[in-house]
C-alpha cells in the first residue's frame, strides 16, 4: 500500500485548486481522477455553454484566465485552461484512477481505486463537487412516459431535436439557456414551479460579479438567506427578451407525465416528444459510504469544508460550501486553503 501526505479525489477545478494550494504549502498531493484527463465535469456539459462570469473573475489560483478579462468564456476555453493548469502543477496527478471506497485505519485514511490501487493518508480532500451525480426528481407518471428522457447533464446541441415538441423542467440559468437554444429549431416550453427571476448581467456598467467582488457579497456565507428567495438567472437582456416572445413560452409545472405527452395544471392533455431536466446536481460522494462522513441522503457532514466526524477528511466544491461563491472557478481557491490549513 502506497503513503502519501494528502490525497485529492477528482482533478476538476476543485481538485486542480486544491493541489494548487497544497503545493503551496510544501505537500505535494496525489490526485486521483477517473478520467483520461483533467477538467471535471466542464467537458461533458452542453455545447454553448456559456459562463456567466467575465474571464476576470474566472480563474483558478495563482493563472488568470487568458485573453480580454471581460468576455464571457465558452465551455472548450475553460476546459482548455483547466488542463493547462493540471499540466504546469506540482502534483502526482494518475488519471483513470476512479476512487470506490474510502476506509479508516489507525488514524488514517485508506484509498481504493477501480483499478485495484490501494494508497493510506493522514489528509483527504473530496473534490468531486456536486456536477457528476444528476438529479432526476421522481415526477408523476414519469415511468409511464415513452418520449424522451435526458438530464441536462446529457444535453449536447439542439440539432437532435429539430421540429419536435419540447419540455424543459427547471428555473435557472441552465435551464432558461437550454430552453432559448432549443426553440431555434424545436417548439419548446420551460415548466418550472416558480416564474423565471430575471437579474441583469450588468449594473451601471459593470459586470454583476464586479459587485459582487467589490461589496464583500462573493465571500459572504448567505447560504440561508439565499436559498430563501427565487433562483435567480442572469442575463444580459437576450433570455428575457425570448421568453417575453413566447419562443420559448414559460407554464406552470404539469401535474403528471402521461404515455405520450404532459398534464398541464390547468387540466389540459398535450403530446410531447422530448423531456429535458435541468434539475441540478447532488455531491457525487459514494466513495465516502461506511466512513461515517455523509448523512443518510448522502451528504457530508461537514462544517465549512472539513469534515464533522472523519478527521483529516476535507471537501472542497461544494456549494456555499463557505460563501456564495464556493462551488465556482474563482471561488474554490479560497476554499481550499482554508480546508488545507485545519486538515494538514
């Protein structure tokens, strides 16, 4: 069994600033990831997808993001700057080494991989975020349903659905995106339960987050008063102006799934060809069963970012895990060296 001081699990950008920090600290981490390369979830998600941040306000610690630092970039950018950030870190960094169990051994921690690799640390950061593990809410009459079915974890591009009948479920960002990209090329309708809260991308020139930086609002622990309000989905005129055409158009959440279609609230029956749910995410933590780490629906107990009941156990990518901006690129640095400082 192979000793190291501090493992990382997952090389996404949670794990990529974890590193980061780690090396900074003297302790050169091994990180383990299941994929070919680096980059977490950002490879697999929709084509256009777009962040909402400016690339100023979008970098990992110690490399800004390149290029103008007020554009918005696309999904290749960031993937293509998380794996040139992995490939400059002083790390141990084994790629297609899925962790599927973590045990405790005389106050460490012992690592399994899929591979059969077997590793013991006194430090563990779980940087596998909450953007692997899909959300599919149990629906009414969803097993009924022939059409199809897709999270918008597997949303790829609107070509596919061209002159089909479409429902989006969900009110945030992704889902407002997906739903005003498909209705290029198929009827589509948002279904969430709450109508859309629209904040502008800008306000009295700047960039939202510029506020948010400047005001203290980005490092300020407003989970309970955010979770509170509407989801609010940022845009900069062009979602809100679609959605006023009724291209796409916004209803209430049907009541039930039938065979071939939905039942709106209001009692009428329609045929539908295609679900879309963009209904988040959940921690993509199983490795951590037995340990005594999660809760019973899965999610660690944790106080800040270390661990409530395993020590040396951390986490890192969570969101508001310790601020509104935890579970972002900017935002899990300062996460990270927090969790590093009381586990190391």
């Amino acid at each position: 069994m192979e000793h190291t001081p501090l493992i990382v699990v997952g090389a996404g950008q949670a794990g990529l600033a974890t590193a980061h920090e780690a090396a900074r600290r003297g302790v050169r981490p091994l990180v383990l990831e299941a994929a070919d390369d680096a980059g977490g979830s950002w490879p697999h998600h929709y084509d256009s997808l777009t962040l909402f941040s400016p690339a100023r306000f979008s970098g990992l610690p110690g490399r800004p993001m390149p290029g103008d630092g007020d554009r918005y970039p696309r999904r290749d950018e960031v993937v293509s700057y998380l794996r040139a950030y992995a490939r400059d870190l002083d790390a141990d960094t084994r790629y297609g080494q899925r962790v599927t169990g973590v045990g405790r051994s005389g106050g460490h921690l012992t690592v399994t991989t899929a591979t059969g690799a077997r590793f013991r640390t006194p430090a563990l950061v779980a940087a596998t975020g909450e953007f692997s593990r899909p959300h599919r809410p149990a629906l009414p009459g969803l097993d009924e349903f022939s059409g199809t079915v897709l999270h918008s974890s597997e949303y790829r591009s609107p070509e596919s659905f061209a002159g089909r009948r479409v429902v989006v479920v969900g009110g945030g960002n992704s889902a407002v995106q997906i739903a005003a990209e498909l209705a290029a090329t198929a009827r589509v309708t948002l279904a969430s339960r709450a109508p859309i809260a629209w904040m502008g991308q800008r306000l009295l020139g700047r960039d939202l987050h510029w506020w948010f930086v400047r005001s203290g609002l980005d490092t300020a622990p407003i989970r309970r008063y955010w979770e509170r309000g509407p989801v609010l989905v940022r845009d900069d005129g062009r979602y809100r102006a679609a959605f006023d055409s009724g291209d796409p158009d916004r209803r209430e959440m049907f009541t039930n799934l039938t065979e071939h279609g939905v039942e709106w609230a209001d009692g009428t029956k329609e045929d539908v060809d295609a679900l879309v749910l963009a209904t988040g995410f959940r921690p993509a933590l199983g490795y951590l069963d037995g340990t005594g780490a999660l809760d019973g629906d899965g999610r660690p107990l944790q106080s800040r970012g270390v661990s409530a009941s395993v020590p040396g156990l951390g986490f890192v990518g969570l969101e508001f895990q310790r601020s509104f901006s935890s579970a972002t690129l900017r935002g899990v640095g300062r996460d990270a060296r927090h969790v590093l400082r009381r586990i190391l």
